[in-house]
C-alpha cells in the first residue's frame, strides 16, 4: 500500500493479496506482502535479495544509523 502522504496521484491500497497457484500443480501459496522493483506489477526474488544485501552492508558501514 501507498499511502498519499507519501505516494501522491500514486497512491493505492494492497494489492496481491490472493493466493497464488504453485506452477505445474493444483497447490496454493500465500505470497502477500513485499514490494514492486519497478514501475510493472512483478516481484521477483533476485531484486528482493539485492535490496536486503544492500541495507545488510549499509547496516555493517553503519550500524548506528539503524534503530529499533
């Protein structure tokens, strides 16, 4: 969600909140939550990663500036 505070005419409430089928069977998975990596509706797991890499070594160059 976006709140339009922060997101202006961009502002919008959750999305991809139903469960998505698992590929080549009849099962289901909640994947709810997390971000977009660009100005498309996919997710995908190495733009995940990069950006959790990258706040891990900010948080090593500078772990004062992160609170609790």
């Amino acid at each position: 969600r976006i709140t339009e505070e922060l997101g202006g005419k961009f502002a919008h409430g959750d999305c991809h909140q139903a469960k998505a089928r698992i590929y080549g069977t009849e099962d289901y998975m909640d994947v709810s939550g997390g971000w977009h990596d660009a100005g498309d509706y996919g997710r995908y797991v190495v733009a995940t990663s990069k950006a959790v890499a990258d706040l891990m070594i900010a948080y090593q160059a500078n772990p004062d500036a992160f609170t609790d």
